[in-house]
C-alpha cells in the first residue's frame, strides 16, 4: 500500500469517526394532565376569546397584551390561557403550589 493510500484511508477512516454520532432518546414524562373530561378540561388552540368566556367563564385574572403579534394571558384557578390576538394559542395548567 502507498503512502498516499494510507493516509486517504487514515483520512476517511478518520471522518466517518467524527461524523458518527449517537443517539439519546429521553423518556419524557408529560406531567399535565390530558385535556379531557377524565383530566383537566381547559380551552383548545383556535378556540375565540368569546367561545373560552362562554365556555369556561370569566378568568381570575387578564393580562394586557404585549408585544408583537399581541399575546394576552388569562388566568384560571388550575390553568392559564394565552392568545394572541383573539385566538387560544396553549394553555398550560399551573404548578401546584409548594406547602411549608
């Protein structure tokens, strides 16, 4: 074998190491509960401010928008609702709070 054979195999042996890269899969556990009847019922993507209100109620608390495009939160005993402009973009259900 050349020299030049060499150091072309040593070269491509070299890159296949650098270009191989594992995989980790991590078990992520979602922790919310489903939005259903048996979990937590709260307010889909897309649905209208209007539909959430007459659906769920008036919130605890209305953040005013901000930014660009405009998002707004809503607050809920078990869950906040965020928008933007007047559309149900998540909701996500709030942390239970720590006990002393």
């Amino acid at each position: 074998m050349t020299l030049k054979k060499i150091i072309f195999t040593g070269i491509i042996f070299m890159t296949s190491i650098a270009t191989h890269a594992d995989v980790l899969l991590l078990d992520v556990i979602n922790k919310e509960p489903a939005n259903s009847i048996d979990g937590l019922l709260r307010p889909k993507n897309g649905q209208t401010m209007d539909k959430v209100r007459s659906q769920f109620g008036e919130p605890l608390k209305v953040y005013p928008a901000v930014g660009e495009p405009p998002i707004t939160r809503w607050n809920y005993e078990k869950y906040a609702v965020y928008f933007e402009h007047n559309l149900v973009i998540h909701s996500v259900v709030n942390k239970p709070k720590k006990t002393p």
